[in-house]
C-alpha cells in the first residue's frame, strides 16, 4: 500500500537551528521535500524560480489567492509570500513528507486547511543557549538581540498548538530524533485509514 | 529536569506478537518496568507475587476497589484482575515508561484515569500473516482460531481510539520503532508542560 506524504511545518525561535535540521531532513533521508514559497519580490541575483521561490507578478499571486490556490500567504514590506497548495498536494501525493518553515499563524492556517499536518516547533535546550546562539552569530547588534529574544517570549505563548516540541540541543541527535518523531507521526490512526479499512476488511471475510 | 515516565497501554490481536514485543523493549532499553497485575487467582507452581502477578485474597482485593487503588480491573472466571495504581504511579514517578498489556475496554478505563497515558495498537501487515501466526503455533484447534479472528474483527472497530498503531512485521524493526514512537511521546506540549513553563519564565525574564 502506496503511503502518502506528510506536510510538516516547523516553527521555533530565531536562533533554535530550524534551518540547519530541515537542509540536514532533507540531505539524510529520502522521504523528504522542502516545501517552495511563493513571492512577488524580484529574484537576487542568482535565485532560481522554483528552487529559492516561485517569483509571480503581483496579478498571478492575488489569481492564487482568489482561487484558493495557497495553503497560507502573508504580506511583508509590500510583497507576497504564499505556499502553492498544488505543490504541496503533488509532493505528497508521491509520497514525500514536505516541510514547510512558518511562524504560528501561518501554522495555524495550515492545520486549518490541511488537519493531518504534523506541527513541530523547535526549541534550544533552554533560555540562556538561545541567548548565546543569537549572541554568538556576532552579525546582530544587541537591540536586534533583544527585539528577537521578546519575539521569542511571544512565540513561546503558542507551543501548545503544536504536535511536538523538538529539542536542539546536539544536531546530529536532533536530526535523528526528528525524523523518529515524523515516522512515528506515520502511524497514528487518522493517517493510517486505508490501512485499518483493509485490515477489517480482511478479518471481516475470515469471520464470515 | 527530570522526566517523569509515561504510561503505556498496549493491546492488539491475539497473535499480534505483544508479550514477545514488551518483552524485548524492556530487554533492550532502561527505560521501561512492566506492570504487574493484581489478581485474586491461586499462584500456580513457580510463580511468585510481585514478578507474574501481586496474589491477594478477595477481601484486600475488594478494598482497593473500594478505596480506588486499581487503574482498572475486571473479572474473569470467578478472579479478579486489576492494575494497582500506586505501582504503576511510583514508577512513573522515577521517571520509568511503564507498559501495561490490556483490551479495549480496560485501555480505554485507563485513559480516563491517565489522561496522559501513551495507547498502542499492535497489529501483524495484514490479516492472513495474523492468520498464518495463530495456525503457526500448531496449538490451537480451527474452532479457537476462528474464534480469535472472530474476535480480532471485533477488536479491529476500536482501533482510532489508539495514539498509534504498531505494525509487527520485522520483529527487530518492530522493537526499534515502538520505542522510536515512545520516545517521540515524550515530546508532546501536554507531556512538556514543566519545560516549557521554564522557557517561558527564563525568556520573560530577559524581555524585561
């Protein structure tokens, strides 16, 4: 029996590693695909439509939108971000577990739409390491730092809405593990119906 | 912070390969103690009270019914069989995942009590390798294993009550992803709660 994909979103704080574990997914395992965005701001030099995103015009994106065509979008600094629903669907439908990196409200909207969608949010080991990531980037000034560590604060309010809290603590164990926790998330009943369907259907002709 | 164990119920069909699985995880891993049962039945020869099961007369035992020291219990063949709570929570409390082999309708009494309990489903890849394993024991005569598959069908309509179902084709992949599932668990928001409450107050105490 062909199984299908699961969408994952992975939300956490600035500075938790969500990046790194979803390139390191994607690179050890085979079952998965990075979900590609939608936008409406110019490619950089370099970027290729449908690797970094799929660059829209403006009109193509609100047609998106108008017919439903993305599974959450967001405005941000006069352009558009979105992630294409045919492509999430199609990538599943193969069968790849697709990720998708968003903050809590796009999550939400996703599990709206998509209610098998498997919520994770990452989180270091404790305050004070996140502290020191952010710290240790050396690229921030200490008001960026600050303003990412209040953010955080306000993330923290939502963890409750996820399926699982990811710890990043060693990333070679947190890659592992994270990937334990999207098989295991394979077998709970709700996406395992043809499964249970066929099996008492089964037992059903031995009882007969 | 210490982790505080989960409680684990594991039913399935008769034939599923359970006992052999529960087995192995508490072989392989520290982390798990087996649930011992109450009864009030006759030690058979070998048998000693703690390991196969607490022996109790009718009289202690209808008292811990009274004063609701049992998680569960039923009555089979003129005995009592029940789950005595204080074991089961003094375990949990060192931080021990204890597994507890139980039908439906006891998994499901337990659930209400443990509301954090962890329910597995164990099931073989499909109904003729069930089938194949009961006739495989070469014990049973047609009438009892028509009984069991009877029986299975029965058992088959309650499995979306479950958190997991665990398919057990290979046993040594089997082991390995159950106690992947278990792990998993433990990463829940709901089993969490105490981690995340720290964050929060650590990145409270920095926002200000």
């Amino acid at each position: 029996m062909k199984r299908k994909g699961i969408l994952i979103v992975v939300s956490g704080f600035s500075g938790a590693g969500k990046g790194t574990l979803m390139k390191r997914l994607v690179s050890d395992y085979e079952n998965y695909a990075l979900s590609v965005s939608m936008t409406t701001r110019n490619p950089r030099p370099g970027e290729v439509s449908g690797r970094e995103y799929f660059f829209v015009s403006r009109e193509e994106f609100e047609k998106q939108i108008a017919e439903n065509g993305l599974v959450e979008y967001a405005s941000y600094c006069d352009n558009y971000y979105g992630t294409p629903k045919a492509y999430v669907e199609e990538q599943l439908e193969k069968g790849k577990d697709v990720i998708l990196e968003i903050e809590i409200q796009g999550a939400l909207k996703v599990k709206k739409q998509f209610p098998e969608a498997l919520l994770l949010f990452v989180m270091p080991p404790n305050a004070q390491e996140l502290r020191r990531r952010l710290e240790g980037r050396g690229t921030e000034t200490k008001e960026v730092i600050d303003k990412r560590l209040k953010r955080a604060a306000e993330e923290a309010e939502g963890i409750e809405e996820y399926d699982y809290i990811v710890i990043n603590d060693d990333l070679e164990e947190c890659v592992r593990h994270m990937h334990s926790v999207i098989m295991a998330a394979h077998d709970t009943p709700d996406r395992c119906g043809d499964l249970i369907e066929k099996m008492r259907k089964e037992l059903e002709a031995f009882a007969k």
